[in-house]
C-alpha cells in the first residue's frame, strides 16, 4: 500500500483518467446510437477487477450513497429544467404511468421472472426494481441521431421518468422487507405507505423549492458561484427532510427542483448551467461506480433468466402498462405504442438492486447481477431502435431552433425580465424594423442573434424568419410582447 500523498495521487490520477475517457467517449455512444449510460457502464467494467485496470471494488453501502446522491443531483436538475406548463399539459396520464403503470410492468415482469424458475418473493422484488424508466436514455439517443421527439410524447416520458422511481423506490423496500421477514408486509400496508409517502414528499418539496426561490432573491450573496452551492444544499434538504419523516425524497427532490425552476429566478440561467454540468457529472461517475460492482463472469449464469425477462419487460410488460394507463387520456395508438416500446432502464434499477444486498437477504448477489443484465439489455435492444421507432411511428417533431446564445441578468428584484423569442414567418413583427414595432414603454431589444451571429439592435434592424430576440421589458408587459412575439423560448 502506498503512502501519502502518493495513495491520493494514485487515486485522483484513476478518477481523472475514468472522467475523461468517458466523456470523450461520449462521441461514440452518439455514433452507435446507444445510450450514454452504456459507456460508462463498460468503461466502469473495463476498470473493474476482471477488466484491465483490475481495480477491486465491492462495497455496495459506498454504491448505494453515491447512487443516491447521484439521482438526488439528476432529479434536481430534471425539475430545474423542466418547464412547468409542460409538466402540465402530461400530469395526469405520466402521474398513472408513474403508479399503476409502474406496478403492473412490476407484476407482469414478476410472471416472466417465476416462468424462468425463480422463487415468487424473489421475482416480484426483482420486477419492482426493474420497474421504472429513464428518460434520459432516451433523449440521449435521439439527440445524438438528431430527431426531435414531439412535445406532448416527450413531455409525457420525461415527467413520468420524473415521478417513478418513488414508486420503485417503495415497492422494493417494502418486498425486500418482505423477503427477509416473510409475511411482514400485505398489499393493503404497501398501497397506504405509497400514498402517505407520495403526498408527504410531493407537498415537503413543492415548499422547499418555494422557499428556496423566495430566499435567493433575498440572500444578496457577495459571489455569484454562491448561488450554485445554495440550491445544491436545497437539493439535498429536499431528499433528507421528507426521507426522515417517512415521505418520498426522490418526488421531493423532483418537485423542489419544479418549484424552484418555473418562476422568476434570480442568476436563473446560471444556476441551471450549474446544474446541468453537476447532473452530468453525477450520472458519469453513478455509473462507472456501478460498472466497478459488476463481475463479467457471473452475468453468465444470469444471461438466460435475463434474456427471458429483459425481452418479457420490452415486449409484454411495458407496452401492456403503456396501454392501460394511456387508454383514458386520448393518446394515438402510436403514442401508445411508443411509450410501451421506448420505456428505457438506466441507473436506478442497479442502484435499487443494492438494497437487498445490504439487507443480506438469499439471494441478493445473484439478483444484482441479474437486475444489471436486465437494464443493460433493456437499454440496448430498445435503444439502438429509438430514432428508427420515433421515424416510423412518425413522431418527429418539427420544432423551432434553441438559441446557441445564454445571457444571465439577474432581473429577479427590479420587476423586469429577460426573455428570447424566436421569430417565425407567421409573426407579425416578421419583415419589421425595429423602431416600427410597438414596443410597451420601457421595453428594449438588448440582442439578436442571427444564424449564429450576435446583432447589436438598432432602429433600422429588420427582424427576420428564424432570429432570436432578445427582450428587456417589465414583468407586467409580458403578455403584450408575447402577442408581438409569440411564447417566450424559455416558458
């Protein structure tokens, strides 16, 4: 064993080299069009005590609280990210496919796993972690073929993803109590605890997101990188309060960070860069830890159980809990259809799968690595199939272009805002100078971006087809500009 700093020097040397081969490899996940999930993944295996770097590594208690804080950090930026009118127009149908949806894939995958010979309490455990979808998964393939998914599916998978993992969360504490105390748990005792811990983390984090958001346009911090560092301690308050009084920190986290995000902001843009790059970097390092757990040679023992069970869950229960839960809510069979089929794993279902390994519940090892040759086939098969699913269900969307431009005034104490409108033909301000536009009093174009290419304004400035504007003007005004322009980008 070396001594300092040489150990530490070691170590940080393994941790930069891990961080940066995946990033980098990042480009080729978009080439092959698997999610990026599955690089670090194998990269974590390469590292591991069976791959090249031989580094040996099997402490699930350190895996599960990185994995925790992990997804506490990528459910935060979720909600910070997502806008609100969206989460609206999807509540009710991502809400059933994040409860009932969740529970029957559950039931139907715990049929397909007792087919394939394993025990009832084992298998039902192993369908409730294997429950829940990620959305980013999804997103993340589509964005590196360069489709566009249409608003109202993506909202509905991205919400959803959002709010099933409480639900997964819940169902294998719960079973996996069962298994190590028989009898311990009913189906009633279950389906209260879901409701009581759902409401409890639903109203704790909607609170603290608009507590947080009151206080940061109060706190007058002497650095802006401040501000970053104070809605990372809201993100954890927002998972440890509601955890400790027997509510769900994971909705709470998501509704904290909904709370917080849509509305006026102050260093808004900032904070949500911020987070973005820390999500980011939770997900790279979750999933190279959870690559370092695995031994490659016992996934052969679990490959046919998995196979059988990986394909039952792609191929019966998803689109079975897909189709259920969206009949109610107006969807076109090809929604439909495509929620069943794109119900991507990512990290959350290996991260649950250590629960039973630290409850030292039979058999809890072999169940790990079958949850992982679950979720790493679940993502493969599907997710190579995205962008060719999403083209012939003819989902693709045709939206308006994101400004490559980001500018962060903070705005939120002097009543006014700072808002990007995109122009489109159909506008009325389309083909007008800018002194011709009726502008509210007190309102002003700060910026236009054009074909990539920043415009200072004047009063001979022609708006054209395809620019992006940039509006100062007061809070009050905002409906007058957007019949002017439109909704903002951002809303």
């Amino acid at each position: 064993m070396p001594h300092e700093p040489t150990a530490t020097a070691i170590a940080l040397l393994a941790v930069g080299l891990l961080l940066a081969i995946s990033v980098a490899s990042s480009r080729a996940s978009a080439r092959l069009g698997l999610p990026l999930s599955l690089v670090f993944i194998g990269i974590g295996m390469l590292a591991g005590s069976e791959g090249l770097g031989g580094i040996g590594f099997e402490n699930y208690h350190l895996s599960y609280r990185l994995g925790i804080l992990a997804l506490v950090l990528i459910l935060f930026d979720g909600g910070l990210q997502t806008p609100v009118r969206g989460v609206r127009l999807v509540a009710f149908p991502a809400l059933v496919l994040a409860t009932i949806g969740v529970a029957v894939t559950a039931t139907i995958t715990a049929v397909a796993a007792h087919v394939f010979g394993i025990a009832w309490p084992v298998a039902l455990l192993l369908g409730a972690i294997v429950s829940s979808t990620d959305a980013a998964a999804v997103f993340s393939t589509l964005t590196a073929s360069g489709t566009q998914l249409r608003r109202r599916i993506g909202m509905t998978l991205e919400v959803e993803s959002g709010f099933n993992d409480p639900m997964a969360v819940l169902l294998t504490t719960a079973l996996t109590a069962n298994l190590a105390r028989p009898g311990s748990i009913t189906p009633a005792k279950v389906a209260i605890d879901v409701v009581v811990e759902l409401a409890i983390g639903g109203a704790l984090g909607f609170l603290i997101g608009r507590g947080g958001r009151a206080l940061i346009g109060r706190l007058h911090l002497p650095a802006s990188g401040l501000y970053p560092a104070f809605t990372l301690a809201l993100a954890c308050i927002a998972y440890g309060l509601p955890t400790l009084v027997h509510g769900s920190g994971f909705l709470a986290v998501y509704v904290a960070g909904l709370a917080l995000g849509n509305g006026p902001l102050a260093h808004g843009a900032n904070l949500r860069r911020v987070h973005d790059a820390t999500g980011w970097l939770a997900q790279v390092a979750m999933f190279l830890v959870l690559g370092l757990l695995i031994f490659p040679s016992h996934l052969v023992r679990v490959a046919p159980a998995g196979i059988g069970v990986a394909l039952a869950i792609a191929l019966v229960a998803r689109p079975a809990a897909a189709s259920l839960c969206l009949l109610p809510f107006n969807y076109s069979w090809r929604e439909t259809v495509y929620v069943g089929l794109v119900g991507l794993r990512g990290a959350v279902p290996i991260v649950l799968a250590t629960i039973p390994v630290m409850a030292g519940v039979d058999p809890s090892r072999e169940l790990f690595d079958l949850v992982f040759f679950v979720a790493v086939l679940g993502a493969i098969l599907p997710g190579t199939a995205v962008p060719y699913i999403t083209r012939l269900l003819r989902l693709e969307a045709r939206e308006r272009p994101q400004p490559a431009t980001t500018i962060d005034i903070d705005t939120t104490a002097s009543g006014v805002e700072l808002r990007s409108y995109y122009v489109e033909s159909t506008l009325a301000v389309a083909g007008e100078t800018l002194r011709d536009i009726p502008f509210p009093r007190g309102a002003a174009v700060t910026v236009v971006e054009r074909a990539l290419d920043l415009i200072p304004p004047n009063g001979d400035l022609r708006l054209q087809e395809g620019d992006h504007v940039f509006v100062l003007a007061r809070r009050e005004d905002r409906a007058f500009i957007e019949l002017l322009f439109g909704l903002a980008e951002d809303a």
